[in-house]
C-alpha cells in the first residue's frame, strides 16, 4: 500500500468519526443554490480529510464537493465527496459514504469508498487490486445481458433522452434488475455480486473513487456512450466484462 493510498484510508477514517457523531445526535440542514442538501457534517468531515491529506502532502490540489477547488494545476489533484448521499444522510438510512480519489497527471489513480454507517470500506489502487474490507475483491465473469444482475440510478435524465428506448431493451433482457444506488452498486459490481449499473445524474466526485475500485477488480467503467471519465463526467456506464459492456453499450447507443 502506498503512501498516498494509506493517507487516503486516514483520512475517510477520519471523517467517519465526525459523521458518526452527526448522525447520532442530530444537525440543521440547509439547501445549495442547486436545491440539493448540506449539513454541518458535510462541511467538517471534508475539513477532516483535507487537513489529513494536505499534512501529509501539501503541494496538493484538491477539488472538493462543499469547499470547492484548490491548486486544480497541481501534478496531484485529490477529489473528495465527504458524504455522497446526503439526502440518504438526512433521512436517516445508511446508503451514504465518503469518496476520496486521487488524480495524478490526468489520470484517476486509486480511490478509496467508506460507508460509515453501512459499515463497509472498498479502497484500490492502480496496479494493487481492488479490495472490500480486507479481502480482494473481483468482478464476475458474465457475458451476456441474459446472464447479467443490472442495477439502475440516478435515471432521471436519461429517462428524458435516446437512451431510455435501450435502457428498456436492457432491461427486458437481463436475468435481474435492481436500484441499490449511490456506492453500493459499485460495491457489488467489484466483488462480483452484480454485473452491470447504468447511472446518468452524477458528477466526477461521486464516482471517481468507485471507478478506480471497478476497473481494478476487472471491470469495465466509462460514461453512457463508452468515453473514458473525465471532470465533466455526468453519466456511467460499468460492467464486469467488456463483453457485457459492449452489448449495454450498443443498446443505449443505437
């Protein structure tokens, strides 16, 4: 484990601790200027994993979600998303969790995924293997749409768009199709669990980490029309195998 993947772990344990608490005794919620959700545990646990990450590296940038962007130039550009699911975070109901990437040169280089409430930690590194706990995890070996387990979310836009036609076509061809949402789809789809997750209605903060923990299980991760991520990401597309990739792809894309 590298330095800078054993600082990343640091510092979700870190806002852990600071969630924990929030969600035990209660917080105000205020609305952001796009109508989504904030509280005071959002701000400190993104102050708890910037003072970790920055002692450790302070030649740094950072763009997080609730403190914006600094240094973006820099060689190393750490992506932080202190709770992604702070609706789920509000209602009290554990699918919410910390995100933490690390970008260097361009390139998305480990991520690190904690649900404190949840109780489970996914973290990898590019050339190390994707790992759940303490244990590798891998992606499964199907094929085909016939075979495949689908989980869907954040579907609102594509429901609007050319890809809703195929997504139904998806779906009338897959063996299951569930909406476990936010990190747990990604989760499943490293350690094997299910096979393919259509997504639209993200951005790079939510998915980054869990991307880095996809592809180093196996798996295969781009946005809905199979172009690799970048900042301007809104959409996802993953899958176990390119095979299963390629058939999803295909249909979302006539």
């Amino acid at each position: 484990m590298s330095p800078y993947l054993k600082t990343a772990i640091d510092a979700a344990l870190q806002a852990q601790e600071v969630i924990r608490r929030y969600y035990r005794q209660g917080f105000e919620v205020e609305i952001k200027s796009d109508q989504t959700p904030v509280t005071i545990a959002d701000l400190e646990s993104e102050k708890a994993i910037k003072s970790t990450l920055f002692g450790a590296f302070p030649d740094h940038g950072s763009y997080g979600e609730e403190t914006g962007r600094e240094r973006m130039e820099a060689e190393h550009l750490w992506l932080i998303d202190p709770i992604d699911g702070t609706k789920s975070f509000v209602r009290r109901y554990p699918f919410f969790s910390t995100q933490i990437a690390l970008r260097s040169r361009g390139e998305l280089v480990l991520g690190v995924s904690n649900a404190p409430e949840f109780g489970e930690m996914a973290y990898a590194e590019v050339g190390q293997g994707a790992f759940l706990g303490d244990q590798p995890a891998r992606v499964s070996g199907v094929t085909t749409l016939e075979e495949a387990t689908l989980s869907v979310g954040n579907i609102k836009t594509l429901a609007g768009g050319p890809g809703w036609q195929g997504l139904g076509e998806i779906v009338q061809r897959v063996n299951r199709t569930r909406g476990y949402g936010d990190f747990y789809h990604y989760h499943l789809l490293a350690s094997g669990r299910i096979d393919l997750v259509v997504e639209s209605d993200v951005n790079i903060l939510d998915i980054a980490a869990l991307s880095v923990v996809v592809r180093e299980a196996g798996g295969v991760f781009t946005d809905l029309q199979g172009n690799p991520l970048t900042l301007e990401t809104t959409s996802v597309l993953a899958a176990a195998t390119p095979q299963l990739h390629a058939a999803a792809l295909e249909r979302l894309n006539p």
